[in-house]
C-alpha cells in the first residue's frame, strides 16, 4: 500500500495555476507533474 503524499503549497499553487492558464490539457499536465488529474481539480478550487 502507498503512503499518502503530501505536496508543498508552492507546488500546488504552480500547478494550479498552470491550468487556469490553459496552455496545456489537463492530460498533460498530469503527466508532466505525476499527479492524478483528480487531485490537480481539487486544488483547482
């Protein structure tokens, strides 16, 4: 079983803000940083 990560605010926010600026796909994104699409909604909000 994994153990639950926990990524730095700065990173969220640099991801986050990397979809709100619409350059690249969800898909892309999730792929480039290794984070599931899911998550990257969630910090989205």
């Amino acid at each position: 079983m994994r153990k639950k990560s926990s990524y730095p605010k700065e990173f969220k926010a640099r991801v986050a803000f990397e979809v709100l600026k619409g350059d690249k796909t969800m898909a892309e994104l999730s792929s480039e940083y290794e984070v599931h699409s899911n998550m990257i909604l969630r910090w989205k909000k």
